[in-house]
C-alpha cells in the first residue's frame, strides 16, 4: 500500500483522511499522465449514492480540466458499469467515485484504465508521486465538463444479454444496499420471468449499506423468510459484489458461489485450465472439493485486482474472493454483483439445484475472524515489527498441519485481520483469541 492508496484506490472518511484538496490533486496528476500519452483525451466519472458524491465530484472534475482532460459525468451507477463503459465511450480512464461496502462517512476513488482495468501498483506510485508535493501547473488549453446520464443503460443491457440460462418460476428478494444497484437492478432483473422482489433501493444519500447490502446479511436473510422466496441476493454500496441466502436464510458466501460456477463451466467445458483464482481468504473447504472435482485452486492475495492479474496472466476465466467479488473474464474485467448474481441462477439452473445446495456445495472448514483496530500508522509498523511476527509465526507453528492462519494489514478499513481456520472449532477459537490478544498488547506497547 502506498501513501494514499490502498487495495482498492483511495478512501476514508471525508473531510478527514479524503479531503476535496486531495481528490483535486488525485485528478490533476491522473491527467498530467493521461496527456503524456495523448494531448486530446477523456475520463469518464461515476459515484454510487453518498451524499459526498459532488463535492468530490467537482474537485476531481476541476483536478482533470486543470491539467487539460476532459470529462464526463455518467451519474450513479455500478463501479463495474464504469468499467464495461470506459473503452465503449472512447475514454482514456475512468473513475469510481464510491467507498463500496463502508458507511456514508467515507468514500472513496478508484481509477481504472483502458480496458476497465485497476491501476497496477506502479502506476498508483507514479500518481503518488505528483501528489505530493503538487508542483504541476494548470494546462494552456484547459479541459471540458460534461453529462452523460444515459450511459448506464448500455451497461443495464449488455448484463441482460450475458445471461446464459433464462431464470423461469423462481421467487428472488433483492437488497440493493440503498446504493448504485438502486439505478440497475430493477431494470436488469425485473425483464426475466421471476417474481423479482426489490429492497433498501431508496438512497437517501445517508442511508447507503445502513442495516442493508451485502455487509448485514441477517436482513436480506429476515427478508427472504418473509417474503417466503427461494433465493435472496445482496449487493454491497457499488454493487461489485454480491453475497446471497437461501430460502432458508442461510448464508451463501463468495466461496459457495465460486465452487457453483466453477463446476457449471467445467460442465460446458468452458473452464479454462480446469482452475478456479480464489484468494488466501478463502476456505479450506472449497479448495477441498474443488480438487475432488479435479478442478485446480490457486490462491491470490486478498484484493480482486490480485486475482485478476493471476488470472490474465496465466489465462484463466474465473476467479474471485468469499466476500463476493465474481470475476468472469469471458464477460467482464471486474468483479460485478449484478453478472454474478444472474450467472448463479443461470448455473443453478443448468445444474438443476436449489439455493439449500449451493449453501451446502462444500463443507467448509471452522473459521474464526477478528478485527483488531488500528491506524495506517499501527498497520505499517506493526507488521513490520519482527516481536508481532515471532508471535505469529509462534502460533502457526503450534497450528501446523492442522489449518491454516493468516494475519494482514487491511487496505480498505482502519484493522489488522486476523484469520484463523482448521477442522477443530475449538481449537480455532483458542488460537484466534490469543492472537488478538498479542496483536493488542503489541499495539500497546509499540504506541
């Protein structure tokens, strides 16, 4: 991770870690790199629903016009319907104007480039670099402002059209997290033959993943049960990721979609590779079952834009992580909620099974996951500090062979991350809570 940006481009709280000075700084040496590679060019920008949407918006626009691009403004819409649309506008780049599953007080900027791609690392340096300190100076021909609010039904379409099995007599509830899948959904799901039921698609500006989405799945699970349906779907802010429940209300995380759609293209011989890109975060459980289906796991770092540069460069079509983020290279460069959730019924389907068999596709392994506060500043010297990683190291030794456990900096959220799995649950508790404890205690001791 670098100054400013993280694993997922640039955010946190407005006003605070992301100021209106910093975004108009983040535009203007994203398009003083924009022009060293083509005097006349243009971005496109979009935002999910937060109420700091403009004045980042205009902060950013002015950044762009004072180094000499142009712009355009395509409204709220996924961080994915950015990506399909920047090489169909001619756009040079684009950028997300979101803070995808985090409150209202945050937000955030992701920039992507030709091909719907997220900046590689040394290109978000290069960008660091003429942030600060700012010495560039403002363009002799300055750039232009524009609208274009219809853009996002090219991308409504082009979802519509990637749907492979059509869903027929099927009860489907859809929590929209009162955010971008507010503007999408409805139009995408509600042309198929299903009892399609919307929910929390009523932003506010404030209200984006409050008690909704894909980060409170006890509400899509209450309504689900409610509504008596047989499948729920869940997106979180920017609708990159979905999550989902069965009729039941049990959850249906990343992993459970994956293993379904790993084994639907194997079954079209679409596979390629017979590999599936999931990440270190994912279960034990689906690496298991994926290899009694003779289906090879590779594990990329946490962050989508890591397992899809495993994926292009090795060649492989589906990858992706347990919180949901689905990446289908045949159809889309990014992780998108909405593709997901309709190419899940689509191998649903195909595959003649039911929401209670894709929660039940594998037996995952015990986990334990907890979330240790702590400051960039805590994060980087605490996981630099060779006392915390003997403690580490110490406990995976007393684990070995017996599971698994992985501590990290998160790159999106202020906390160290700490993973604990195996086939005994209680040993799994033990262990996760002394390291909590450790992590804790190092914090202490370090600040």
């Amino acid at each position: 991770m670098g100054r400013y940006f993280g694993t997922d481009g640039i955010r946190g709280v407005v006003h605070k870690a992301l100021t209106h000075e910093l975004a108009f700084r983040c535009g203007a040496a994203c398009g003083y790199l924009l022009k060293k590679e083509n005097d006349r060019c243009k971005v496109i920008i979009g935002s999910d629903t937060r109420a700091s949407k403009d004045l980042l918006l205009g902060a950013l626009v002015t950044g762009f016009c004072y180094a000499g691009v142009d712009v355009e403004h395509i409204g709220v819409l996924p961080t994915p319907a950015l990506a399909f649309l920047i090489d169909r506008m001619g756009a040079a780049a684009g950028v997300m104007i979101s803070a995808s599953h985090n409150p209202y007080e945050y937000n955030g900027l992701k920039i992507m480039a030709k091909g719907g791609i997220k900046l590689p690392d040394e290109k978000e340096a290069e960008v660091e670099r003429l942030m600060e300190p700012f010495t560039l100076l403002p363009a002799a021909r300055p750039g232009q402002f524009s609208y274009n609010l219809k853009a996002k039904d090219f991308y409504c379409e082009h979802i519509k059209q990637a749907c492979e099995e059509q869903p027929e007599r099927i009860k489907v509830v859809f929590d929209c997290s009162n955010g971008a899948a507010s503007e999408t959904a409805e139009r995408i799901f509600g042309s198929f033959n299903i009892d399609a039921r919307f929910y929390h698609n009523r932003p506010d500006g404030f209200n984006i993943n409050e008690g909704c989405g894909s980060m409170h799945m006890e509400e899509l699970a209450r309504l689900v049960k409610r509504e008596g349906a047989d499948l729920g779907f869940a997106f979180d802010g920017d609708a990159d990721r979905c999550l989902a429940c069965d009729r039941l209300g049990r959850p249906i995380d990343g992993d459970c979609i994956l293993a379904v759609l790993a084994l639907y293209l194997k079954q079209k011989n679409r596979l390629k590779k017979n590999t599936l890109v999931a990440t270190v975060m994912s279960n034990l459980g689906l690496m298991e079952r994926m290899n009694k289906e003779g289906i090879n796991v590779p594990t990329a770092k946490v962050g989508d834009r890591y397992v899809l540069e495993e994926m292009l460069e090795q060649g492989y079509i589906l990858g992706g992580e347990h919180s949901g983020h689905i990446i289908f290279l045949e159809k889309a460069t990014t992780g998108d909620g909405q593709l997901t959730a309709l190419m899940l019924l689509s191998a649903m389907k195909a595959l003649g099974i039911s929401g209670e068999e894709v929660h039940d596709i594998f037996t995952p392994f015990p986990q334990a996951q907890i979330n240790v506060l702590a400051d960039d500043l805590q994060k980087r010297k605490l996981m630099a500090d060779e006392v915390f990683l003997k403690d580490v190291r110490k406990a995976e030794s007393s684990f070995a062979e017996r599971g698994r456990i992985l501590v990290r900096a998160s790159g999106t959220e202020p906390f160290i991350r700490i993973l604990v799995e195996g086939p005994e649950k209680t040993a799994v508790q033990e262990v996760a809570r002394a390291l909590e404890e450790s992590t804790k205690i190092r914090l202490s001791q370090l600040f």
